[in-house]
C-alpha cells in the first residue's frame, strides 16, 4: 500500500516511525514532514493548505490512503474533498471535525445526548457572558469557540480574570475563533486523555494517557501546546475507562450519526475525573502532540491495517494490542517557548534509536546539512520501561544525550504516575 502522511510534527514523526514498521506498505510519503520523518517517508513539497494540489499528487503518485496527522485540514475540509476524490483518507469529515473545531457545537451535543460535561452557556456578545459569569461567580471557565492553538482557554479563579478573558476573546486575541465564547461550569479532579478510533459504527478503544502542559515544574508556569506526556494514565482504572465507553465516547459515536455527521477518524476525549466519574472536557479529532508518540512506543500490533480499517469502516475486523510497560516522552523546546524563542539554533547531536528509546523530531529543520531547530517544541525523547519511574529515567539518558545549547526541558515528566507507584 501506498500512503501519504501529512503533518510535521512530533506526532507525525511517530505516525511515520510506526507505519514504516508495516509489511502493508509499499511506498510512504509525507507533507510537509520534516527531517526525522525523512528517515522513514520520500517528502513531498505539494502544499497541504492547496486541496486541488494534494488530490493531484495523490492521482499522479497513485497514493492508496492517505493518513492526516493535523486538526486544521480535517476542519478545512481535506478528507472530504481526498474521499470525493476516491482516495481511502483516515480522518473526519469538516462537519465531524467540529467536536474539535467548535467547542460549543460539543457542548451542545453533550447536552442533546446526555453526555457527562460542565455545565455551559453559549455566548455571541460580551455584555450577556458578562451577565451570566456575574450570576455564576468564580471560579468559571471562558472558551473561545474556535481553533486557538490551545491558547483560547482561561480558567478563571476569580471574577476580574474571568471579565478579562471575556473582554479579550470578543476584542479580537484569538481572531474569529473568539466571535463566540463558551463559558462552563469549573470541574475539579485529576485530568486524564483517551484515545479511541470510531469507524462511524464501531469502536476500538486504543489507550490512555496524561500530558503536562504547564511550562515549568510542578505544572507551573504559562500553557504550551504540551511539555511531555505518558502512556497508560495510572489514574484510568478499568473501571474508569469502561465508565468513559459507555458514558461518553459510544453515546458521541450514535449522537454524531443520529446527527447526520458520522464520525471516521480519533476520538481524543480530554477528561476531567471528577468525584462523579469521567467528565468531558474537550474533544480532538486526531492524535495528540506528544500523546502520540507515548501510543506509537506501546503499539504492539502492525499500525497501517489499524487506521486503513478506520477508513473504510470495518473496523470491527482489527484488534490493536498493546505493551503493558510505560511510555514517557519529554519534550525538548526552545528556550523562551511558549514566548519569543530564536529560530535556526543548531542540534548538534542526537542519539541513535534503539528498541525502548527513540528522539521523535518535532520543530527541526536541515539548514546547508545541518539540523537545526525552526520550532517551539523541537524534539520529543521517548522511552519505555517496566514502570514510570525506569521509563522517566531511560528519556531523561536520551534527553542527556542531546546536544543543543538553544533547548531545554522540564525535569519532572511523569511525577504523578510515578508517586502513585512509590505512595
Ligand atoms: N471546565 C473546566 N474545569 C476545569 N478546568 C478546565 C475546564 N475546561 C478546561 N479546563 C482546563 O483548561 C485546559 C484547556 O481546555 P481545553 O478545553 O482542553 O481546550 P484546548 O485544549 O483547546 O486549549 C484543560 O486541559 C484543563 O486543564
Ligand atoms: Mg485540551
């Protein structure tokens, strides 16, 4: 089989790493990629945001199926447009896509179907969402609508941070993403992700897992599109992810249907395990960035028949099997990420794969033959062991192995996994 890959990120590389592995395939390509995708795909320079031009590379290369790693070209319409073409293509329809794309048309789905979530208000003007938080108090949560690059999002401890954000999303911070904003109940616990794949009737569950988004240490510090990542989430107990099946992911699977938008692609279901069970928090409609590189290295079973079977809705002919050690992944940034960071410093070295560890690339580039780094988060060093703890010290070995003087890391990913193994 034939695939086009398109993405060039972490979660890309790891796609890629994975499909590579499989028998199935003949030939993969990606777009854009970047240079550790290089490693295992032929890159091709046609312009993923030019729908017309990837359906033509597609025909003229006699690509087979194409896998879209990213959310902006599922929302803009890129498998529909792949699937009128003929082309097999793992992802959602647009209309399907906007469980990622629109907050509030979640909620509303979870208010039609009776799925467990905060409790919301739609909002198109300020003076109203300002009313409503007033009558609610804080702390209370503000969402612009929209894509915002997970920057949309204020969790607000007190009234004068939750007015601000109201005031920032309708002056224009997150552009048209922000023309409405969602306002939801504040939900405590611990957080959790779950990954599932939905052919549009049947669900194969695939994993859990739990990121750090904050910066520094501790979860301090400014939000990032993510500092590192470990897979399974100790607190998902069995019980817990059956909960999730039933109560939240088979129920968006019929309401979707039932909606006339059946959804083919990933369920990413961001949790909030409250003292009542598993809560929606949010949805993603693909892999994330760096929760795919944890699943990748836990993986057991061939990835390409996987996602192939997704696309084509026959899904209830796969199973997907699963190591039962700890992946961890941390991830290498530029120094000033999430803020101003410089582009074009060299990575002097990396080392080699081996069969636990493996540095995923994510923002890099080859500047006359050299590695460079071009993006915030840069490299992703991942690891398996038998526990959280041994997983954590075998990517911080390959993090110490890195030489690039512009990066650096959190020292702390994995912590929560790895009391709750030493309590
Ligand atoms: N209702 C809520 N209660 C408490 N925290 C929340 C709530 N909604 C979101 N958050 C926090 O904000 C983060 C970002 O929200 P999310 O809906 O996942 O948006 P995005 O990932 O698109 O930025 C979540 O990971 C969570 O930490
Ligand atoms: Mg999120």
């Amino acid at each position: 089989m034939k695939v086009l890959l398109i993405g060039s990120g972490g979660r890309e590389h790891a796609l890629a790493w994975k499909l590579a592995q499989s028998p199935r395939l003949t030939a993969l390509f990606a777009a854009p990629g970047n240079p550790g995708i290089a490693e295992h795909a032929t890159i091709s320079d046609v312009d993923i945001d030019d729908q017309a031009a990837v359906v033509a590379f597609c025909r003229d290369t006699a690509i087979d199926f194409v896998v879209v790693g990213p959310e902006a070209p599922l929302v803009a319409g890129l498998a529909d447009r792949l699937r009128k073409a003929g082309i097999v293509t793992f992802g959602p329809s647009a209309a399907a896509a906007q469980l990622e794309g629109s907050k509030g048309f979640t909620k509303d789905l979870c208010a039609q179907y009776d799925i467990p979530t905060g409790a919301y208000r739609r909002f198109g003007n300020a003076s109203e969402a300002k009313a409503y938080i007033e009558a609610q108090g804080a702390p209370i949560v503000i969402k612009a609508d929209g894509l915002a690059a997970g920057k949309g999002v204020t969790v607000a401890m007190t009234m004068g941070e939750a007015l601000a954000a109201i005031d920032d999303c309708f002056d224009g911070a997150f552009g048209a993403a922000g023309a409405e904003v969602v306002v939801e109940a504040f939900l405590s616990g611990e957080e959790a992700s779950f990954f599932c794949l939905c052919d549009g009737r049947t669900l194969l569950p695939l994993a859990t897992a739990q990121d750090h988004k904050r910066v520094g240490d501790g979860d301090t510090g400014p939000n990032t599109g993510g500092m590192g990542a470990y897979s399974p989430a100790p607190v998902m107990t069995p019980d817990l992810v059956a909960r999730t099946m039933t109560e939240i992911i088979a129920p968006t699977m019929r309401g979707m249907a039932k909606n006339g938008m059946p959804f083919s692609g990933v369920f990413f279901a961001g949790l909030m395990i409250t003292d009542k069970g598993p809560e929606l928090i949010e949805y993603n409609v693909r892999f994330g960035d760096p929760e795919c590189q944890v699943l990748m290295m836990r993986l057991k079973s061939d990835l390409l028949p996987i996602l192939f079977a997704c696309a084509t809705g026959t899904l209830d002919t796969v199973t997907a099997e699963w190591h039962d050690e700890t992946a961890l992944t941390v991830v290498l940034a530029s120094k000033g990420y999430p803020g101003a960071y410089a582009k074009g410093t060299p990575i002097e070295a990396i080392p080699a794969e081996r069969n636990d560890a493996k540095v995923f690339h994510a923002g890099t580039a080859l500047k006359e033959r050299k590695l460079v780094a071009t993006g915030g988060r840069v490299l992703n060093a991942t690891a398996v062991g038998p526990t959280a703890a041994i997983a954590q010290e075998k990517a911080y070995q390959l993090v110490d192995g890195i030489v690039w003087d512009n990066g650096f890391c959190r020292r702390d990913i994995g912590y929560l996994a790895i009391e709750r193994e030493n309590p």
